[in-house]
C-alpha cells in the first residue's frame, strides 16, 4: 500500500513490492524549474533504495537509467521490464554486489528527449542539462549519495541519450553504459528506409554530429567518462540490432584510434551472440556491467 510524502519539497509515494533488495520512493510529478517549457513539466522518477538504507547512513553510488518505465515495471509499450529489483536482490543476496541508489528517469517525450538530430527531435542537449543540473542535484541533496559515484545507463536511444550524456556532463555522470545503442540516428541516408540496410551506413560516424559534440570531453584525459558498450547478434525485423552492432564498432574503433581510449581500463564492450533488441535482454547485461562499474 502506498503511502504518501514530501522531499525536498516534491510529492512522492513510499512503496514496498516485496523486493529483498529495497523499496521505491515513486514522484508521479516531480517538477524542477528553469529548463525551458518542456523539461519544466512534471515527469514521473521511481527511486529504488536498499532495504537497509534508513537506518545504516551509509551514502551509496547512483544508478541513473533512461526509459524510467521501462526498468522496474512493465508498463511501458512493449509489456517488458529490466527487472532490476528482481535483478539487485539476487546481486545483494550473493555479495556480488554493493548497495546503490537506483534513479529510473521516465520520458515525457521520447522521441524529443533522446535525440541530437533536429528533424528527429532535436531535444537531447536540453534533456542532458535537465539531468546534469537539475534531477541530480535534487537526488544528492534529498538521498546520501556518493556524488562522484554515478553511473548513467540507457538501451537504444536510451543509450544514445546516455552517451550523449556523459560526454557532455562528465563531472555528474562520469561513467556510462550504452546498450545497444541508436548511435546511427540521423546517419542514414534515407531515415525513411527503417526496414532495410541498405545505404544506412553512408555517413561516417566519425564527422557525425554525435562525435563532434563529444570531442572536448573525450580528449581531456581528465574529465572524459569511463564508458561500457554493447550489441546483440539476434536478427530482428527492422534490423535495429545490426544498426547497433555496425555502429557500436565503429564507436569502439574511434575511441581507441583517435581518443586512445584503453580496452578493459576505461573502455568495456561486449558482443552478445544472443542478444536482442529488447527489454529482457538489457536486464540480463545489467548484471555484469553492475559489477563492472561497482
């Protein structure tokens, strides 16, 4: 049963749904100002604390995630979840892992919110500096975080956004995990051709949009993000799989050939022989990039 509190001025609802590894502080309409008429609207966050986080005073890492609705509970389009309570209380009931605080971001526009292209969105720059400036600086002074401890995760576009992210605020997100990300957005020849291949890797990546944002931050060998990336090999009909795996290679190459990024020191991929584009997937490489970063 769901009970109902204020933090930080913000309305939210305890509720327990019997996980072993913690309980969820969920605001419906959580609403922070000055980031312009869209990102000023209210957005649902489900926050997931451990068990014991009320009565130990430890201050733990941040986990961030994007498609918020995605990631507990299977609400989302697609009737799949990450299942991560399910997923850190099998972690913490091992010792495989420490305790974090997870952040799950719900989009109000996911197509606005998640790209850089301007005819396909455009809104990612202004969802970034929502994240940076806003939602984590309200979750640091409202829960005992270790505030140089964060990672932010995110799939497909998702990942893309997460990418995206790091690579501009790299102080507040300092690590990143893509998962199969839509790093081909705006790359294709024909953005109309979902449904085939052909001629969708025409444009480089490398004098993409994506990367030239990126850049400063990914030559500064001070502040640039740890960064963990990955695809599936399952086929899928729109072919978002194979986008992610030819583009995902190519963004592994460029971060060692022109950002001398190292592999297994502060660059991690992995190719999934049966992954597949979908929620389930995502979930089960949660766990090892948990333990990877934590």
């Amino acid at each position: 049963m769901a009970e109902e509190f204020y933090k930080g001025g913000q309305r939210a609802w305890f509720h327990d749904q019997g996980h072993w590894g913690g309980f969820f502080h969920t605001y419906d309409q959580l609403q922070l100002k000055g980031f312009g008429a869209h990102f000023d609207q209210p957005r649902k966050i489900h926050v997931f604390l451990p068990r014991d986080y009320e009565v130990t005073g430890d201050r733990l890492p941040a986990l961030y995630c994007n498609d918020g609705d995605h990631i507990f509970f299977p609400d989302g389009d697609f009737g799949q979840c990450w299942q991560v309570a399910e997923r850190l209380s099998r972690l913490y009931l091992r010792e495989q892992l420490q305790k974090l605080i997870v952040v799950a971001i719900c989009p109000n526009d996911h197509a606005y919110e998640y790209s850089h292209v301007p005819d396909q969105g455009g809104g990612l720059a202004d969802y970034s500096r929502y994240l940076a400036k806003g939602l984590k600086p309200f979750i640091d002074e409202q829960y005992r975080t270790q505030t140089d401890q964060t990672l932010i995760v995110g799939a497909a576009q998702g990942g893309l956004a997460a990418f995206y992210t790091a690579t501009q605020h790299p102080r507040q997100f300092p690590q990143v995990a893509a998962l199969s990300p839509s790093f081909w957005l705006g790359l294709e020849a024909n953005p109309m051709s979902i449904n085939s291949l052909d001629g969708a890797f025409k444009i480089s990546l490398e004098n993409s949009a994506l990367v030239f944002a990126a850049t400063p931050v990914l030559s500064n060998l001070e502040l640039r993000p740890k960064i963990y990336l990955d695809w599936g090999l399952m086929a899928d009909a729109q072919h978002q799989e194979a986008r992610a795996r030819l583009r995902g290679q190519e963004m592994r190459s460029l971060l060692i050939e022109e950002f001398q990024y190292q592999e297994n020191v502060n660059l991690f991929s992995l190719e999934d022989p049966l992954g597949r584009h979908d929620e389930l997937t995502w979930g089960d490489r949660l766990e090892t990039i948990l333990q990877l970063f934590f």
